[in-house]
C-alpha cells in the first residue's frame, strides 16, 4: 500500500501564509478522519527565515481559532522534494512561477497549484485562469507581512475557505486510490 498523498504550502519566508495553510489543512484532515493518508508540510522559497518560529502576528491569529502553530519552524524547499510530493500548493502567482521553474518534468510543473484555485467561492476565476485567462492577482492569498494584525486575519479567513474546497479534493483523491488498491 502506498504512504500517504503528501501536500506542500509554499511561501515566500514560511513564517505567514505557508504555516497558516499547513496548520488549517492539518486540522481539516485530522477532522475528517484522514490523519493517516495525508501528509501536509510547508516551506518558503526563501532562506531568510529558517528555524524561525511563525511570526508573532501568525501564531496570534491561529491562535484565536483555536489553531497552535507553536511547534512550527520555518525551512527552505528543496525542489528535490518535487517528485516525492502529489501537490505543491502555491500562496501566489510569484511563489507558483518560482517552484515551477524548479520542476525537470511536465508531471512535477502540474503538481504546483495556486491555493486559491481550491476555494469554492473562486471556482469561476480558477477554471478561467485554468485556460490561460489572464485573471490578475484575484487567485493570490496576500503577503501580510508588512501589515498588521487584521491582515492576517483576513489571510486566514481565505486560507480556511481554500482548504475547504482542497480537503473535498483531497477526500475524493484518497477515496480513488483507496478503491483502486482494493480491486
């Protein structure tokens, strides 16, 4: 039997966005009772922040819905983890163009996604930026790194909307391979 489907958040530091999608994805997939076939980690394509705990602003709006991102320490991603991951989930336009670039192989490039492209309220922009539509920074999750504390909030409120919409894919992905294995 394979290991479990492995998932990526990717920012830019891995001490904002990245951590607050892999802490809220966690949670859904603790929730759901898929603990044991999904995998979720982050990274940012940056090394400026290694080893750093999330930051302060982060941990306080996790914190406030019920989330602890207290054991988190940021890192750099590897591209060599590419072929070892099932999808990499890109915080904005920037971060998907840098892992892309990374990639050796079409199916490694098809991995990397815009979070966003999940949330059930931005389906119509997502099919539309599936077929090359130029639909602007509206699939980005914003850089609150230089703002204050409502940023943030705002930030998770779209990363807990994506990660609905990405548990659901999740679910239906882990529910095929489980009934192909059992064939």
């Amino acid at each position: 039997m394979p290991g479990p489907m492995r998932v990526c958040f990717v920012c830019s530091g891995n001490i904002c966005r990245s951590p607050m999608g892999e802490l809220v994805l966690s949670h859904k997939v603790q929730e759901a009772g898929l603990g044991d076939l999904v995998a979720v980690t982050s990274a940012g394509t940056g090394d400026w922040h290694i080893g750093e705990r999330a930051d302060d602003r982060t941990l306080r709006a996790l914190a406030a819905r019920g989330y602890d991102g207290g054991a988190h320490r940021a890192r750099l991603f590897d591209p060599a983890w590419l072929p070892e991951l099932d999808l990499v989930l890109a915080l904005d336009r920037g971060h998907m163009r840098t892992l892309r670039g990374w990639t050796t192989s079409e199916h490694d490039r098809q991995k990397v996604r815009l979070l966003r492209a999940f949330d059930p309220g931005l389906a119509e922009v997502a099919e539309a930026a599936a077929h090359g539509a130029d639909i602007g920074r509206s699939l980005d999750v914003p850089d609150p790194y230089y703002s204050d504390l409502d940023a943030f909030d705002l930030v998770l409120d779209q990363v807990e909307r994506a990660c609905e919409g990405l548990l659901a894919h999740l679910s239906r992905r882990v529910v095929d391979v489980r009934d192909r294995e059992h064939r």
